[in-house]
C-alpha cells in the first residue's frame, strides 16, 4: 500500500515517488488554487511549481550518487517524498574526505542551478520594475513564468542553506561527522552528529507549535526520525565490522560431494549447499538449479552436472559486514566459509538477517547515549574509548 512508485532509471538508478507525494500535491493546489482565490490557473501553477521542485530534488541527489560513484558505491534507487528526496547508496565512503565530496556534491547542484537562473530572475526583475526585495519576494506567488522561475530560485537558495544545518540527516551533518570522524572515530561522530538533529529538531517542533505553524512540527518528527535511522544503521554497520563470519558459519553437514546423485540433494529439502570434495569447496549447489533439473527430468545426473563452477569463498576471519558486501557484488545468497581453504561452513542470507537481529537489538537501549559522551570525552582526553 505504501510502496513507491517507479519512474523509470536514470543512468541506471530507479528513480521512485512515495504515494504520500499525493497529500503534497492535494495541499500545493489548495494554497495555490483556493486558498489564494487564483482558481485553476493557480493549481496549474502549483503543479507545475511542484513537478520542477520535485526535478530538482532528483539532480541534488544524483550529484550525491554521481559522486559516490566515483568513489566505488552504486545507488540503488532516489525516492522522493513530501519533505525531500533520499538516495539510497550502497555504501557512503568511510574515508572523511570522501564522504565530505560525496555530501557536499548535492548542495553544489542545487548552487549551480541558482547560478544559472539568477541572470534570468535579475532581467525578469528589472523588466517588471520591482523596487524592493519584498516586492521581488512575492512575485513568486503569482501564477506566471516570472514567478515560477523566483520560486524555483528561492528554493535552491533555500535548500543548500536547509540542507547544510549541521545536523543529521541533512548534508550539514554528515559533513559535521566527516569533519569529527578523524578526532573521534566513525560511529562516535555519527552519534554527535545525531544527537544535533535531534536537539535542532526539537527547537523546530517547539517554534512551529509556538507559531501554530503545523509544517514545522511535521518536519521536525521526519528529521527526528530519519536521524535515529542513520544513527542506528551505522552503529549496526560498526558491529558487523567487528564480527568475523566464522562465528556465524553452518557446518550444513559439511557440503556434498560431486559424485552424489542429484535426487539425494533434495534429502535434507530443498536448499543452497556447498559441494565439498576432499573438504575443498568445488562449487555451489543452488537449490533453483535443482529444482529446476528435477522438474525437467534430469533423474539420473550427478551434483557435478549441475553445480555452479564459479567458486567464491569468504575466509572465516572475515568480518560479517565484508562478506555482505562481497555477497552483494556478487549477486549471491549463500557464501563457502573456508579456513586455509579447507571447508568450514556456509553463510546464507538467512545467517545474515539473524545476525543483523542480533546486532539490532544490541544497538538499542538508552545505555546508548551514556557510551557516546563516556567515548566523546575519552577521546578529547586522548585515552583509548570505546568504539
């Protein structure tokens, strides 16, 4: 019900509306259209006004995913929702610099296209012979092309300056964390980072119902939220660094041999499995394939007809979030562990969804914040906190 919608791709990244973008639209051709009196030529504009805000939301984050690019990290999907759009990158760099050119990279797009359009708005406002800011200001209320070009303006203006508040989840914080990463290491200076948003979130919701302005409150809840998200997604990446996959391995009856018969692979149900000869790992047994070949008849073939020959194994003393990733790249939901090449278990998506579980529920938990400042203070004291 509340799954986004796609677009199409974009230089290879789906680009996705959330259904919620329908109270947007509901809400822009109220103001525009009634409550301002200015009929359907006001929900027009407001539309309008709406669909180019909503492009330029696309080309600041694929400015953040054409620079993650450049340093290794794809971006499955940009989603774009009431309040903003989100890129959703495989991995942000951990190097600071690299992350600061892969955050700073949005905000520059939406500079570059104030750029290009302040020539255009100062030449419309000297042909129609405004003679102050205000005046300037509110003509991007009215229904024409020079209002439609001062909005779009103001809101690039507007959101590099939103954005950059040294706060998660906006670029400002991860900038901040890039800047703090080197005194106070990676999760630390995400948490700092976090618990800014959290403290400017809750000023915006206090001025908001101060000013009985309901936008405020809605945007500080979303900013509150999508700040726990970060700070919990990296604290659960922290302790998957430190977890080896040896830990975590099923010894799944150490494989199957190649010269088993097909039929006896489907004795324990169906499932992925290593195929082991002499406890070296030969290939992977995947359970489509023998689905697939038993359903085509295939009675009499041996593991070794059908298994995959493409080995690709993870060391046992590889940490879990990198045998994700080398999983990811490599498009598979079952991994070998092995330990000096000899056979040790086997790690599935399932192991990995427990783990993560685990680690989730780890992360939780007020003692949460008594770690961060025990490790801030640590650290600017030069001991060794925690991690």
């Amino acid at each position: 019900m509340f799954r986004s919608v796609s677009l199409g791709k974009l230089s290879g990244i789906d680009i996705r509306v959330h259904p919620s973008l329908a109270l947007a639209a509901i809400w822009v051709s109220y103001e525009f259209g009634f409550a301002s009196n200015q009929g359907i030529a006001g929900v027009i504009f407001g539309l309008l006004l709406l669909t180019v805000i909503l492009g330029c939301v696309v080309l600041h984050e694929l400015g953040h995913s054409f620079m993650a690019r450049e340093f290794g990290s794809g971006t499955k999907e940009i989603t774009l929702y009431p309040l903003g759009g989100a890129a959703y990158i495989e991995r942000m760099p951990s190097n600071p610099k690299w992350e600061a050119a892969v955050t700073i990279a949005g905000p520059l797009v939406n500079v570059a296209i104030a750029v290009c359009l302040l020539p255009l708005v100062v030449a419309f406002g000297l042909i129609a012979g405004y003679s102050s800011t205000e005046e300037f200001l509110m003509s991007s209320a009215e229904p024409t092309l020079m209002g439609l070009l001062v909005s779009i303006f103001i809101f690039n203006i507007a959101n590099v300056l939103f954005n950059l508040i040294p706060a998660f989840p906006m670029d400002g914080g991860r900038l901040v964390r890039a800047g703090l990463t080197t005194i106070l290491g990676r999760e630390t200076a995400t948490n700092v980072a976090v618990i800014f948003g959290y403290v400017i979130a809750s000023a915006m919701f206090m001025v908001g119902i101060w000013l009985m302005q309901p936008t405020l409150p809605l945007i500080a809840l979303f900013v509150m939220y999508l700040a726990y998200i970060e700070g919990k997604g990296v604290r659960i990446e922290s302790m998957m660094r430190r977890i080896r996959v040896g830990q975590f391995a099923l010894w799944d009856g150490g494989g199957i041999a190649p010269e088993v018969p097909l039929k006896l692979a489907l004795a324990g149900g169906a499932r992925d499995v290593a195929v082991v000869d002499g406890g070296r790992v030969v290939g992977m047994l995947w359970r489509r394939d023998v689905l697939k070949a038993v359903r085509a008849g295939a009675a009499n073939y041996l593991v070794s007809d059908v298994m995959d020959r493409q080995i690709i194994t993870a060391e046992s003393n590889l940490t879990v979030h990198d045998v994700h990733i080398a999983m990811e790249r490599a498009n598979r939901w079952a991994m070998p562990v092995v330990e000096d090449s000899v056979y040790r278990g086997i790690f599935t998506s399932d192991r990995l969804m427990h783990v993560y579980k685990i680690v989730s529920d780890q992360t939780s938990g007020r003692k949460r914040l008594m770690q961060i400042w025990a490790t801030i203070g640590a650290r600017l004291r030069g001991e060794a906190g925690p991690a």
